[in-house]
C-alpha cells in the first residue's frame, strides 16, 4: 500500500507539472504581492527560515512577499488554504513533514490530497530533530532516559510542537521501539512547546535545534540525542539516537524538513521561477549565515526532488504511525 502511495504521489506531481505554459506566463509573473503561507508561529523554524529569505525573494521577484502565520491544526489548516488557492502562483505554503507526509495517514477526513492539490517546488532545510529534557530530569543520555519511561510509565510528558508533526511522532516511535511511555502534550508551535519544557511542565521534546539551542546554552535544558543517522553536523558533540546502545535503536532515522508549495496546476514556468528565487535566497551568504545561527542548513533543489522526498516519506512513516496507532479525528 505504501508503495503504492509513493507511486501515485510521484505521478501526480509530475502530471501537474506537464501542465503547459510558456515563457510568457512566467515573465508577467509576479503581477502582485505574494502571500506566503508558513503553517507555524512567529519565532517557529519555519518562520525563521521564511524571513531569512523574505528580502531576497523580493528583490528577485519585484514584489512584496507577505508572510502569514496560520499554525492552527497541527500546519495542516494553512497546508489546505494553499491547496485551495488559485493556481497561478500568488500563495505559497511552508510546510513541513506532517502535513505533507504524515496527515494522509492520521486523518480519517483530510481536506486536501497532497498528492493531487499541491504541487511541491523547492526544498528549504533538512535537519535531524534534537531530544532534550527539563534539567530537573535525571537522564543524560538516550539510554538513560530509555530506562527511566520503561521504570515509571506515565510519570513524564513529552511536549511536541503539534499532533502529527515529526517532533510528535518521533518520540511515539521510540516508545513503540523500546516498550516505553510517556504522556504527549501537544502545543501551537514550537515556542510554547520549549517553553513548557524549559519551565518543567513537561520533560522531554523533540524539535529542530534552532528552537531548543537557547534552552540549552541558558541551562534549562539538556541535549539528550540527534535523531539523524549520523551527527549534525552543527551539533557534531551530540550522539545519534542510534549510538545509544539501545538495540531497538540501532539506526534509528527522524529528521525534521520543510519548504515550498503552490497550488496544483499552478503552469510550470511559474514553477520554475519560484524554484529558482527560493534556491537563489538559500545560496545568499547573508541567508545562509542566519540559518546557521538558527541551528538550520540550507537544502534547495529541483521540485522533482522535493517531490521524490515526499513520497519516500509518506512511505517510510505509514507503518510506523500504524504501529503506533495515533490518529488525530
């Protein structure tokens, strides 16, 4: 079935982008300012990403890009908006692994098909979420922190930054992997989610660096595992959820991406020159350089790319969101 998944989704994005246009549409675009959707709050990765670029997307393009915060429904609300718009280029969505490749497989009644109503364009960053806990909490490795859920169920609540986002099911894998539990406690969007963490509300998350690095260097929190295959590469002193020792971990594979989509049909020339604005603005020193701080790595690419990483995704984190059994209606 997942297979068939991937399959269908890569024939639909690239039936969408055989739609015709010429070179024409793709001068006279853009006409007006560009809404750009990001499915998180103000001060979330996403919206870090969005605004590193903003400036540069404007020069390219010669119009305003308008970004706007629609983070309700664990990103899938904005995700829909975007599905919905007019296909011609004018509303962008920043979206991210839930939405895109975990919704299908949560929601029993989705108002949008990823497959058939967005049409991916670019890539923005890849990065492996960070696993930190509240200081207060005795565990300081991966291993440590495996023995304390399995020796007192339900004594600690793990925050995400949204049902069905990657910090959500990254650690409902780990505890359908080792036979452990702890309490989810969904937030809005990452700010509020590192906040109840730092405070001690909740103990543990999962969420890209840029939101938890602050945490860290304050003291109120501790970097437990990157849940990468290999180190980050910003972080390389933190081990991998795989070097844990923990031999239901071995391998262990999470990362957190996000980035552009239009609505389907939106003509391919338009396509192409969102693609090349978006890869120019991650190239720009000045962009790089503020992910970098942000704890982010600039990706870019084709949209077949994107698409491809979509796809693989959806496949990939069908059986494990079966396995787990989280459904969000």
């Amino acid at each position: 079935m997942n297979h068939e998944f991937r399959r269908h989704f890569l024939i639909a994005a690239i039936a969408t982008w055989a739609i015709g246009g010429g070179p024409a549409q793709a001068q006279a675009f853009p006409s007006r300012p560009i809404r750009w959707i990001v499915v998180a709050p103000a001060g979330s990765s996403l919206d870090v990403i969005a605004r590193a670029m903003q400036e540069r997307l404007k020069e390219s393009l010669g119009q305003p890009v308008v970004i706007d915060n629609r983070a309700a429904a664990g990103g899938t609300q904005g995700t829909g908006e975007a599905a919905r718009s007019a296909p011609d280029g004018h509303t962008w969505v920043m979206s991210y692994n839930g939405p895109l490749s975990y919704a299908p497989f949560l929601y029993t009644k989705l108002p949008y098909n990823p497959a058939r109503d967005l049409q991916p364009v670019v890539l923005t960053t890849s990065q492996p979420n960070l696993i930190a806990v509240h200081t207060g909490v005795a565990a300081n490795t991966m291993a440590e922190l495996v023995v304390a859920l399995r020796a007192s169920p339900g004594k600690y609540n793990f925050a995400s930054v949204g049902n069905g986002s990657s910090s959500h099911l990254t650690l409902e894998y780990i505890k359908a992997l080792t036979g452990s539990f702890a309490v989810h406690i969904p937030f809005n969007g990452g700010p509020p989610a590192v906040l109840s963490t730092a405070s001690g509300d909740t103990q543990i998350l999962a969420a890209v660096p840029t939101l938890i690095t602050p945490q860290i260097a304050a003291g109120r929190m501790k970097a437990i595992a990157v849940t990468g295959v290999q180190r980050y590469s910003l972080m390389p002193q933190v081990p991998t959820v795989g070097e844990s020792g923990v031999k239901e971990l071995q391998g262990f594979d999470a990362i957190a991406w996000n980035g552009v989509l239009v609505a389907a049909g939106t003509p391919r020339p338009i396509v192409d020159r969102i693609n090349a604005a978006v890869n120019a603005a991650l190239n720009d020193p000045s962009v790089r350089e503020r992910l970098k701080a942000a704890g982010l790595e600039a990706a870019g690419g084709t949209p077949e790319q994107f698409a491809r990483l979509i796809a693989d995704e959806s496949a990939k984190w069908a059986p494990v969101i079966q396995r787990t059994g989280a459904k969000l209606d």
